[in-house]
C-alpha cells in the first residue's frame, strides 16, 4: 500500500510538474481592441492556432478590452506577442521597450497615407480655407487622424466644430451628404471614393501599418522564429491565405520593418505629448 502510494504520489508530482512546464513554455497573444472581444477571437484565433502549431506550444489569446490596456500589456510583458496600430507600438516601446516582429501588408502595399477629403464639387482648394468648417473624424482614440490634420497646417481649435463619428464609410457619406464640410480617410478608401463624389486635398507622408510586436521578455531566439514564421506566409498557399485573410480581408501577409519606420509617426505625434 505504501509502495502503490509512493508510485501514485511520483506521478502526481511529475504530471504537475509537466503541466506547469508546458503552461510555462506557452505565449499569449494580445491586441488592441479593434471589434467586440467576440469579433477580434474570430479573426486572430486562426493565427494563433497557426502559431502554436509551428512552434509547438500553445499560443493563447489574452484580448485588451481597450487600446491603453493592450499597450500597458505588451509595455509590462503581460503578453508575449501583440497586434498593434503604429502609436501603440510606439508608447508600448517607449514604457517597456517592446520589439517589432514585422508589419502587415494590404494589397501589395506595407504602409499607407491618411487623407484630407472634400466633396467634389466643393470650393475649398487648401487646407487653411477650412478653418471655420465642419470636419470628421473617425475613432477618437484614432490620434494619427488627428496628427495628421495638425500636421497638415490647421489647429483643431479652428474648425468650427469637429466629431468623432465612427469607421471610414460613416466620414465618407457624411461628406458626401454635406453632413461635414470634411474629413479624413485611409488612403484606400479615399481612392474608392475619387471620381464618384469626393476629392483628396491632403495626403500625409506613408505610414508604416499596424504591426506584430513581442513584450521585452521574448527572447532573441524566439523572436527570430516568430519573424521566419511570419515572412512566411504565403498569400499563394491556401492554409496560410485563410490566417492572413482571418485578420483582415485586405491583408496579404506580413513585411520586415524597423523602429526606425516609425519615426515619422513619432514627428506627427510630437505635438500631442
């Protein structure tokens, strides 16, 4: 009966410890909260299945309920990996020096401009002649909109009144309706709409996209795995399409990048801190 204990006693105390070990070689993955926690499972759960299965360890998601926490998590190493806009990344690298992994591309392209978009037909030529005008933005978390506007000669406090009303195709109608006098747009969208009612008339400089970033507490090694992990997926072959499309629709795959990259975002931004 002792012997039969002793025997059961050193199983447990193995199995514990494997579990343990197992759960301590597993990573968590995060983001900035983009959808309702229900919507950003959808997308990113195809990834992390992906990811686990090339590493050979549980990859978890861990979803931020807003974009101070999700920056707070991969700044402390709460997370391992995280989904980031530029601006996240950046304060997550300055609190917490967390590292880029690589950026994402869409349609063929690895960064993208916001855009100042009038109606067509409208009078205003510059960027000054809209002060004393209406204006939309979309998020007001969204701060490299609202960089971008700064950026481009006009204080906020100059509009004769400005709002915060939603995604892209909200602004694009409301300018289109003569709801604003302007607005800003992703550049892709802005496109969609050139010829068919609105007109561009202001482009900031391209901007590196949202980004893949590791927590300080990730390892050289790992982290190098992880970048070969994502440079390889392959919009060409069907298993990995199915990842990438998960994300998002308009997302090819993934680039290299730089902190250095982000320095422009870091000149719009400046008069904000």
């Amino acid at each position: 009966m002792v012997k039969y204990f002793s025997h059961y006693l050193m199983f447990f105390v193995i199995s514990f410890y494997s579990i343990n070990s197992m759960a301590d070689e597993g990573l968590t993955f995060g983001s900035v909260a983009m959808d309702i926690p229900a919507v950003m499972h959808k997308r990113l759960k195809p990834l992390t299945k992906y990811l686990s299965k090339r590493l050979n360890r549980n990859v978890a998601l861990k979803l931020s309920p807003n974009m101070g926490a999700a920056i707070d998590e991969a700044a402390k190493g709460t997370v391992d990996i995280s989904y980031l806009t530029p601006v996240a990344y950046l304060r997550a690298h300055e609190k917490g020096n967390a590292q880029l992994i690589v950026k994402t591309v869409t349609k063929g392209k690895a960064s993208f401009k916001l855009v100042i978009v009038v109606k067509e037909n409208s009078p205003i030529k510059t960027v000054q002649e809209l002060v004393g005008k209406s204006f939309a933005f979309g998020d007001e978390r969204a701060l490299l909109q609202r960089a971008t506007v700064v950026g481009a000669g006009i204080k906020l406090n100059q509009f004769k009144e400005y709002r915060f009303i939603g995604h892209y195709d909200n602004i694009a109608r409301a300018v289109m309706n003569n709801d604003f006098d302007a607005g800003i747009l992703k550049d892709t969208m802005a496109y969609k709409w050139q010829g068919k009612g609105l007109r561009i008339l202001h482009s900031s400089p391209a901007l590196p996209p949202y980004n893949i970033v590791a927590s300080k507490n990730v390892s050289k090694e790992m982290l190098k795995k992880l970048k070969q992990i994502f440079l390889s997926l392959d919009k060409n072959n069907p298993e990995h399409l199915k990842v990438i499309k998960a994300i998002d629709k308009k997302y090819d795959g993934f680039s290299a990048t730089s902190d250095a990259e982000y320095d422009v975002v870091r000149k719009l931004v400046a008069p904000f801190e």
